[in-house]
C-alpha cells in the first residue's frame, strides 16, 4: 500500500475542546502543526458547558472572548435547594467581581465552543483532518512516526517532534503506551437532559437534594426567546436498567423508558416539569487520573489525562488549561528559548492540579449522591439552616472569595522549581506545604478593580515572556530584568489588594503565571 509522509512539529491527536485549544495555541505560538480526528466532525451532543472564569481569560488572550460571550449565557448566582424549593441564591459575580473580567460562570456549550476554536483554526489555514485515524505510533529520540488512515486518501505516516494525545477518556493513544488510568466508577446512572420550555427551576444554575437525588441544571441558550431551554443533570432510578458508561443519543425504547423514569422523577421530587428532550443520555461517573501524562515525546491532555464528576463544571476547564499551558511549553522549547527539560514542568504541573481536582469532586459528589441516613439528615435538616447564613456571610468575607477561586480556577498554584517546593517544605514543613506564595506559580493577578484605567492582562495578548514592574520604585528595577531577559516591559501602578505593592517585579509566562518575582529592597528573588 502506497504511503505518503508529512513532516510538523507538533500532531494533536483529537479535536475535542483540548485538542482544539492546543491546536489554537500552537498556531498562536509559530509552531507548524496538524490535529487529526477519527470522526466524521464536531460532535453535537455534550455534557460539559461551563466555562470558568480563567478559561475565559484564555480565550481573551488568544482574541475570541467576543464571540463567545456573543453566544453565552451568563449564570451569576447559583441556587441551592431542597426538593421544590429553593434557598438564597449564592451571587457568583458579586462574590468574583474585582479578581477577574469575567466573574460568575459562562454557559456555552463543549460544541459551541468546539465550533469557536475550529472556526479560527480553518480561518488560519490549519483545518481539522476529519476521518483520519491513528493506527499506531513509534517513537525514537528524535521524534514520533504516527501511521494514520484517511477516508478519501491513502495511508500516511505524520513525522512529529511531539505529540499531544486529546484523544477523550477511552484514549487509544493512552493504551499504545501502556499508561495506566486507574480510578473509580460511581455505581450510580445518571440522566443528562436538554429540556424546552422548562417549569420549576430558578434562575441561574440550581442544586437541589432530595432523599437519595439530586438536581442540578443549567441555563442554555436557545434560538426561540419564547422557550425555556435548560439542561438537567440527576440521577436515574432503577439504575440496573442502564447499559453503558457512557452518554449515547436519544434513540430506541430503553432510552425511552429511562426518559419517562427520569422524567417523572423530575416531577415527583422537584416539581419541575418541560415539554421535550432535545437530548436524552444516561452515564457513570469516573473519576480516574493516568499514571503519568508523558511518555516520551508524547504528553497526554485533557480526558485522555483525567476524568471526573460533572460537580463544579471543572473538566472542560482542566482540559482547555492542560493545552494552553503544554503549548506554551512546547513553543518555548521548538524556538530554543527553553531546553527540552522544560517540557517535564508539564507532568510537574498539571498532573497535580488533576489529583486534586479528582480527589475534591469525588468526594463532593459522594457526600451529594450519598445514601446514608447521615447524609440525607444533613441534606434535608441542617443545610437548609445553615444556608442563609452562609449565603449572607460568604459573599462578603474572605470564604467566599477562597471558594470562588477554586471553581473558577484562579486560585490554581504550580511550584515553579522542584526547589523552591523544596524550600517552602524547609520553612513551612511537609504537613503545612500548602502555604504556598500568593503570586509566583500563581496565574497574574489582575488589576483593573483596584487600578482603574489599567488592565495588566492586556499585554499577556502578545503571549511571550514579559517583566511587569508595579510602582515608581520598581521602574529601575524592571528594566534591568527585562534588559537580562531580552523581553519586554510593561509598567504599572503598585496594587498591594493583589499582591503587587510598589517595589514588584514579576516575570511572567507566555500562559499567564509569574514565574519569578523580585522586591525592591529584598534580599532575594522568589521562584
């Protein structure tokens, strides 16, 4: 059989929103790459549509937040509840507002923002290659040959310096290099519905218990103003019914049953009630991480990596960081800026932030989905106590500000050296490590709410390495750094609130995150 060979940089295996933010961001970078996918096209039905808050500072930095709040919905407040009734909603842009442009949740669906990131690729001239399958790859110190099969062409092998494995949680790619994805599978089915003209529900998102169920629903756009289209997530009674881990289309008489089953629920319970599904699934939840997220030259992103519970709206999100921070790293070491051993802060950094996003989903969604007459006591009895203090106390105190910045993963902290986690161990010890620094591995703390008329995001745009100096005493200072660096430097006023009192110095990333900062008049540097 006839085999043609191309040569890139970079193949990206998979065109999901991982694949598709990294593809996006290698084009960004300058680096020559391709993504292949072994489907027809974009797939229409998806259970994520949370985008959080640094998500949405992403995609400003790689220029299309417009059209993205252009077909979002926003959902400022959350409401939590207890069977038809709903407490005080949590406000989550009051509670964010001033720590980002974008608080709150943005509510775009995974294929719409699918369609946002292929969109700019096919614009740029780097379509995705639809109907070509990876066969298999073969690495050696120099690169990786991967054997693809097109539709309508002959076999071809792809010549890579790197691959980037977004190939979904099931991960071909994963299984050729025998990288292990232990984890758990909730016992529990659950139901994932997008429902028209839906009754009952509140604005906002809404969680709502009830004995051993849960509620939880999202707002969605919908191109009728005069229907209601939201989408419901709970779980399926009679679980044993259910076939498959994973979400399939609304077709065929079992998944008609577990619809009416789902849908009398949805009455019975919570009292909420809608006209028609658009779409019907039913699914476990996992929670997995792999063993490692590198093998060689090839690194593996997003679901290929981890796979958790919907709680938080956290996994898309994980995803789309995964490619941002592995293309910037990839960029760096392809232009020599870095050495190649830069490409193992990958692993050192992302991994972690998985681990710990799987093991506080998984036990969030235990304690929600928990049988226990211990737990459905604290459900039914002591929450809807506890609520409005909370609701009345978090918004104004620093809880509330912690809390959000876990769901919109602004909080996100990376040891930018093995030593300096060795040294934060010295002075902290092991059992207190997590008193990390607030700004170096930390993604920049923005400053418009406290700086009026200055927006130090605005240059992250440029997506290379940058020294920021803030405040008159830092000016001097600054350009040195940036002077010994040979990049570019950008001035601002001090903002002790996030951080940056006058007298800092910061390097940062072409991702976002400061990895050194100085303070005029310190001793040392902090890395």
């Amino acid at each position: 059989m006839e085999t043609d060979q191309r040569t890139v940089d970079v193949c990206v295996v998979g065109a999901g929103p991982t694949g598709l933010m990294a593809a996006n961001w290698l084009e960004r970078l300058g680096v020559e790459a391709v993504i292949i996918d072994g489907k027809a096209g974009p797939t229409r039905e998806s259970r994520a549509l949370g985008v959080q808050a640094r998500t949405m500072e992403i995609y400003a930095q790689l220029g299309v937040v417009d059209q993205v709040l252009a077909q979002a919905v926003p959902a400022n407040e959350m409401r939590p509840g207890v069977g038809r009734s709903s407490w005080h909603p949590v406000p989550l842009d009051r509670i964010g507002q001033g720590l980002t442009p974008y608080p709150g949740i943005t509510i775009l669906e995974q294929h719409a923002n699918e369609e946002i990131l292929a969109s700019r690729l096919a614009s740029r001239g780097r379509a995705v290659a639809w109907n070509t399958k990876l066969l298999g790859l073969r690495q050696d110190g120099d690169g990786v040959d991967l054997d693809v099969e097109s539709a309508d062409g002959p076999r071809q092998t792809i010549r890579a310096r790197y691959v980037v494995a977004a190939d979904g949680a099931s991960s071909p790619t994963r299984g050729q290099l025998g990288i292990g994805f232990e984890g758990e599978t909730n016992e529990k089915v659950f139901y994932v519905i997008d429902a028209h003209d839906v009754h009952g529900t509140g604005s906002g998102i809404n969680v709502r218990l009830a004995g051993d169920d849960f509620l939880l629903t999202f707002p969605m756009s919908d191109p009728s103003p005069d229907a209601r289209r939201v989408r419901l997530l709970g779980i399926l009674r009679e679980a044993a019914g259910a076939r498959s881990s994973t979400a399939h289309a609304a077709s065929g008489d079992q998944v008609g049953v577990d619809e009416q089953r789902a849908r009398g629920a949805l009455e019975q319970d919570f009292g909420v009630s809608y006209s028609q599904a658009g779409w019907f699934a039913t699914y476990r939840v996992h929670h997995r991480v792999a063993d490692a997220f590198r093998a060689g030259r090839v690194f593996l992103a997003g679901d290929a990596g981890h796979v958790h519970s919907p709680v938080g709206a956290q996994g898309m999100n994980t995803g789309l960081q995964d490619a941002h921070n592995l293309a910037c790293k990839l960029a760096d070491v392809l232009s020599g800026r870095m050495p190649e051993s830069y490409l193992e802060r990958y692993e050192a950094e992302r991994r972690p932030v998985a681990r710990r996003l799987v093991a506080t989903t998984d036990r969030l969604f235990s304690r929600v989905t928990s049988s226990t007459a211990r737990a459905r006591f604290i459900r039914s009895r002591v929450m809807p106590l506890l609520w409005p203090v909370l609701v009345r106390v978090a918004p104004r105190g620093p809880l509330g500000t912690r809390i959000f910045g876990y769901v919109s993963q602004l909080r996100i902290h990376y040891w930018m050296t093995e030593q300096e986690r060795t040294r934060a161990e010295a002075r902290h010890g092991v059992a207190r490590i997590r008193r990390r620094d607030p700004v170096v591995g930390r993604r920049l703390p923005w400053i418009g709410a406290t700086n009026p008329g200055e927006d130090n995001h605005a240059p992250l745009a440029s997506a290379r390495w940058q020294v920021h100096a803030y405040g008159a005493r830092a000016a001097g200072r600054g350009a040195i750094t940036a002077q010994q660096h040979g990049v570019e430097l950008h001035l601002f006023g001090a903002s002790p609130r996030r951080g940056l009192p006058d007298g800092t110095v910061v390097v940062v990333r072409p991702d976002g995150f400061v990895a050194v900062r100085h303070r005029v008049g310190a001793h040392r540097r902090e890395a």
